[in-house]
C-alpha cells in the first residue's frame, strides 16, 4: 500500500502484457520487411531474410502462448461490454474528439469501451493470426485458394493492429498522462484513476 | 537476341514427345534425376520437381471415330509479365530479367513457398533440402552469351522456338491459322503476355493442368495492391492524427484530487 496511489495491476498481469507487446511489436517489424521492401534492412540486421523469417515464426510462437495468457486474464474485465453506458461512451468518442458535457459521460470502470475494443482487436485477430501463420509457416499439402486468403488475412491483421497499437501507444503515454505506470510500476495515482476510471475506484474503495 | 524481350514459342502439333528438351534442361541446369514411379503413363517424371524444370506431359483424349488421341504438352514456367510469383516473393529472390523472362536469386529465396502459393500455372518446386524452390528461368545463362535455352536448342522438330515478342506471336497465329480446326494461340492474352506462348492443336480447355484463364489470384491482387498500401496510409494517419490531438486537444491530465478523506487506501 502506497499513500494516495493505487495498484492498478499485478506483476503477472505486466508479465503477460509485456511479452504480448514485445512479440507483437517484433512480429510487427520483421513482418513489415517481409512486406515492404524498402525495409528488408532489419533483415540485414538479423543476418539476412531467412532469419528474420525464422526469427518471424519463432516469435509468432511466444505471441500465442501470451494472447492465451492475455484473453484468460483479461476477458472479463476488457472482452465484454457493459450496454448502454459502454455504448454512450462509444457514442461520445469518450470525449476524446470533442467536448462533451460532464452529465453525458458514463462513468468509466477499469477499462473504458476503447480499451476493449483495442483489446478485442488484438484478441480476436491475434487468434487468426497464428492461424493464418501457422498455413504460411507449413502451406504444403494445402488448396492453394485457401492459402492465399490465408497470406490476405494475415496482411489484413498488419493493418489493423500495427496503426491501433499507435493509438494505444499515444493514449498510454503522452496522450493521458499518468496511465503508463500501470504497466510498468502497476501503481498509478488516485486523481489518475478519479479521472480516467472513477466507476472502478468506486468499486475497489467500497 | 541481346537487348529484346523474347518469346519461347511452344508450337505443339509439332511436337512428338521425344523428351530432349527435359534432358538438354536437366544437363545445362546440372539437375540431379530422382527414383521415379511407373503411374500408368509415358509421362515421366510424373510432375515437375525442383530438379524437373520442364516436363512433357502425355494425355489421352477422344478423337474421332472413338480413336484414341495423345496430347503432348511441355510444362514449365510461362515467364509471366504480371507475375504473381514477383509480386508475393517477399526477398525480391523472384524477378523480371532484362529479357522479360523470371529468374531466381538463389542467395536471396528464403523457402517461404509464397510462390508456390501464388502460381496459377503451378510451377515452382521446393527442395527441403536446400530450402529454396526452384524453377526453369528461361536458361537466362545461355540467353545472356547469346544462346538460345537448352530446351530450344535440342528440339529436333522444331516446335520449340525462341525470338523477339511481337516476332513469334505473329508467328504463332500465322500457324494456328494454318492448323486450323480449333487450333489456338495460347499465352499473350493472359497476365499481360507471358514470355513462353503455346499454339495448341486443341482448345486450352482440354490440356490437363493448364489453366483457362490464368490470372494473378484475387486474393493476392487484394494484398498486394490494396492491403500492402493500406497498411502505410493507416499508420501513417494514426501516427498524424495523434500529433494533431495531442498539438490541439493536448493531453488528458488527471484532474487534482484534493478530497484525500480516504487517503487512496486499496
């Protein structure tokens, strides 16, 4: 116990989050060289493009053995909503965009619609990533037109989770103050929490 | 031939089958022979391999008066000028070679089989043992010393012929002309022109294995030209729309908490 901070999460819960975000930034960038080729310089510096492809696979192992961990630990708390107010919340763009009266915002518990979606996101197509990657890391012995709409989700995950995961990097940093050390302390501030999570203080305070 | 884009022109009434063109590619390629299996046919080996470049492939059909007809047909890469092979080959091992032909980097392959995958002629092969795939490449060792490939050198009925494009297409239609009876030209209409054309004593349809209408996959079109783009506008738009937020909106601080009565006790 902290005076006036708050413990927002635990160490197996950073574990977890750390070693999705880390194989899922390294799935990201070896990805990315595969696939532009104006970025095949990260395979130079792995040693050449069959280790980075190596390197790719491995890496989409660890990420799956994560998201596992992440979906058991989290849905609850982040894989469902709660309607109306989290669609209240959705409507008013959690006042992110523009102004929005006090009286109008749902109060907000440990994670706001945002926050799920992101992590239904990652979730949901994560899970169709390894899927989709486990047919490009062994395509022999498989139809070819289910192949290559396997090679087609695979890029369709890339391009919703790589500019998302922007989003999430912004809104945990910079963007709302006070919120990245829930990931790296697991103690954030109590006006931090009244401010972005007021339901959820509510709820551990009682 | 130096400085044309070229055509190997695949004239099949004249072929017989005699198989010289698969040996005189395996020599000059220094492939290796595989055991093989007897499945019933002359066709052999029964498919391409990643040592069998180019393969006869020997069909029966109907002909007339319920007589049986024999198909040969030479199998092997088509040379595609939209080649989806290049377009998914994520090391740039697969290209376009001065002569239009698709060559292969074998230091760049990585063995990924996005190729193998993409084909619509089924065409390149994989070799475990190396983890590369492999293909014919037109002979591009030869075509560069001004050689034509092994294949068309070999041809003993002159149904294998190599030259300028627009040359051996003219020639190819003045030939289905005078074949007549359904004989077709095979090759320029499709993936806009491959560099290996066939007259086809036979309608397309009826060959085994070769496609009616080939075409770069729709599912790879939809990668590579749409989601491939895509991926950089969305990031880079994020990446935009958080710098003009954070510029214009600025961040979300945490509002002072001054009512401590309970001290932030968890």
């Amino acid at each position: 116990m902290k005076k006036g901070m708050i413990k927002a999460t635990s160490g197996f819960e950073r574990l977890v989050h750390w070693c999705l975000a880390l194989s899922c930034l390294t799935l990201c960038f070896t990805g990315m060289a595969m696939m532009y080729h104006s970025m095949d310089f990260i395979g130079d510096m792995m040693g050449g493009m069959g280790n980075l492809k190596t390197v790719h696979n491995y890496t989409g192992v660890v990420f799956g053995v994560a998201l596992i961990f992440a979906i058991g630990m989290w849905w609850k708390e982040a894989g469902l909503f709660s309607f109306p107010a989290d669609w209240q919340w959705i409507s008013c763009a959690g006042g992110y965009l523009w102004h929005v009266d006090k009286d109008k915002m749902p109060q907000v518990g440990k994670y706001n619609p945002g926050q799920k979606i992101f992590f239904l996101v990652v979730a949901l197509y994560g899970i169709i990533m390894c899927i989709s990657g486990y047919f490009m890391w062994f395509p022999e012995g498989y139809a070819k037109g289910l192949l290559q709409n396997m090679y087609l989700l695979h890029a369709l995950g890339f391009v919703l989770i790589f500019p998302f995961f922007f989003i999430h990097l912004y809104l945990a940093t910079i963007g709302v103050p006070g919120s990245a050390p829930a990931m790296f302390s697991g103690w954030v501030t109590r006006a931090w929490a009244k401010t972005n999570h007021p339901k959820w203080l509510k709820e551990i305070e009682k | 031939m130096k400085g044309l884009e070229l055509v190997k022109l695949i004239d099949l009434s004249r072929c017989t089958a005699c198989r010289g063109c698969q040996i005189a590619c395996k020599q000059w390629n220094n492939l290796p022979a595989s055991k093989t299996n007897n499945f019933g046919s002359y066709q052999n080996p029964p498919d391409l391999q990643w040592n069998t470049w180019t393969l006869i492939r020997f069909q029966e059909i109907e002909g007339q008066n319920n007589k049986v007809k024999w198909l040969f047909r030479k199998d092997g890469c088509m040379h595609c000028t939209d080649a989806a092979c290049i377009k998914v080959c994520p090391t740039q091992a697969l290209y376009h070679t001065e002569f239009g032909s698709v060559a292969v980097d074998y230091d760049r392959c990585i063995g990924c089989k996005a190729c193998i995958t993409a084909c619509p002629f089924d065409v390149p092969r994989y070799d475990s043992v190396t983890n590369k795939i492999y293909k014919c490449d037109l002979c591009y060792s030869r075509l560069k010393a001004n050689q034509p490939p092994a294949c068309v050198q070999s041809c003993p009925t002159g149904a294998l012929q190599i030259g300028a494009k627009d040359e051996m297409i003219a020639k190819a239609y003045k030939r289905a002309q005078e074949l007549g009876d359904g004989a077709t030209v095979y090759g320029d209409k499709y993936v806009d022109g491959t560099h290996v054309i066939y007259v086809l004593p036979q309608k397309a349809a009826v060959y085994e294995k070769l496609p009616d209408r080939p075409e770069v996959p729709a599912p790879i079109l939809v990668w590579k030209d749409v989601l491939k783009p895509l991926g950089l506008i969305a990031t880079g738009g994020v990446i935009g729309a958080a710098i003009v937020h954070y510029v214009t909106h600025g961040p979300k601080a945490p509002i002072e908490d001054n009512s401590n009565d309970q001290g932030g006790a968890v």
